[in-house]
C-alpha cells in the first residue's frame, strides 16, 4: 500500500509542478507523459479496485473503497494540466485533435467526470452498497462519455 501511496503523492506533487508551469515552459512530450501517468493511476482505481467491487469480483471493502474513491476523485482534476498547446503530438499519444478543436466540451466533461467522484467518493463514505454501486457506475460513464469523443481507441 506504501507504493499507492508514493504513487499518489509523485502524481499530486508533479500536478502541482505543472500548474503552476506556464504552458510555454511545459514540453509537449512531458505533458503527455504526465497526463497518461494521471490517467493511469486513475484506471487503477476505478478499473483495479472500484469497478471490481461494485461488480462483486473482488469483495466489498469500505475502507479500501474509501481509499479508492480518495485517490481516484484527486486525480481527476490533475490531468487536464497536462493538454497544453503542442501537445497533441510529440510523444504517442490517443488524445484525439477534437480536443484542441472543442475545448469547451472537453472542459465540461472533464468537470462532469470531476462531479460523479466527489458523489463517488461520498458514497463510499456512507458504506451503503447500494449507493456505492450507483457511484461508481455513472462515475464510469462519465469516463466513457468523455473517452467516446475524444480518445482514439
């Protein structure tokens, strides 16, 4: 669990790093490379350990749902620091160009997404399975709804 935790600490840090970086400053390559390692950590949690639970494939466990929603619903906002101008190239990337084309929407799923974790994260607060199991489905199609316009598969 140390290394969750670490993983977690390095990714809040380097979101921090690279907000507080001008996007002039922030190589494309680097900006992908953190935004990928944000999302990733992100599928950990909602792949790996919530999705799991809610399914009944691995067995409900509040604190460690707790843990997971924690951790998932502070990486959702650190990404999107990483979609600077030039960045949609410059290192292997599935960021579509729509992106950089309609912003706006992009914003607005992002914060759609941002919305379900705080509800996702309440939920598994409660430690009602019931809400629990509400959470992380519309958290996971929030996802979805994001990744159907604008990552390439």
């Amino acid at each position: 669990m140390k290394n969750g935790t670490t993983l977690a600490l390095g990714l809040m840090l380097a979101g921090a790093m690279a907000g507080n970086a001008s996007a002039q400053e922030i190589k494309p390559d680097r900006a992908i490379k953190y935004r990928q390692g944000v999302f990733y950590a992100m599928g950990w949690n909602m792949y790996g350990v919530l999705g799991p639970m809610m399914k009944g494939e691995i067995p409900y466990n509040k604190d460690q749902a707790i843990k997971a929603a924690t951790y998932l619903h502070e990486l959702a906002f650190m990404p999107y620091d990483g979609f600077v101008a030039g960045s949609d190239q410059g290192a292997p990337t599935k960021a579509k160009s729509e992106i950089w084309k309609d912003r706006a929407k992009f914003d607005q799923l992002a914060q759609a997404m941002q919305a379900e974790t705080t509800k996702l994260l309440a939920a598994a607060q409660s430690g009602d399975q019931a809400q629990f199991k509400s959470a992380v489905s519309a958290t996971g199609k929030a996802c979805s709804n994001c990744h159907d316009d604008f990552r390439n598969k």
